[in-house]
C-alpha cells in the first residue's frame, strides 16, 4: 500500500513538474512575443512565421501624401509615427 501511495506521489510530481515547464515554454515562447510585438513595439505579429512586422502607410510607398491632414495624422498616430509638422 504505502509502495503504491509513493508511486502515485511521484507520477503526479512528474505530471506537476513537465504541465509547469509545459506553462512557462507557451508563455515566455509563443506568448510574450505577440504581446512585445503588438504593445510595446505596435507592429504587426505574423503567426505563421513568427515575425513581427512594422506596418508602412501607403503615402511612403507611393510619394503621395493624404489631401485630408487630420486622416494622415491619424493614420500616422495609429502606427506609433510623428506628424509631419508643414
């Protein structure tokens, strides 16, 4: 009896153990990286590779720049950029 009490103690101090490194390697692994990337860094996370992207206005890439100065400032707001001051 006390055999089999001993053993189910360490099955389940195993279990316990491999379940808290299991936690750890998903929150410090796949977890803190989104939140890194979309909180702190306000960057695009790309679950399939794993990369956090910077995300670009389309005025940088076309050289043209919105008619509306109030939407581009906004614009550039929302993706942790300064205004242009004119």
């Amino acid at each position: 009896m006390y055999r089999m009490i001993d053993r189910f103690k360490l099955i389940f101090l195993a279990v316990f153990a491999i379940a808290s490194a299991g936690m750890f390697i998903y929150e410090f692994g796949w977890r803190r990286p989104i939140h890194e990337c979309e909180v702190e860094r306000r960057g695009w996370w790309d679950p399939d590779t794993r990369v956090c992207a910077k995300p670009v206005l389309i005025s940088d890439i076309t050289g043209r720049t919105l008619d509306d100065k109030a939407a581009e400032a906004a614009a550039r707001k929302a993706i942790g950029r300064a205004a242009v001051k004119p």
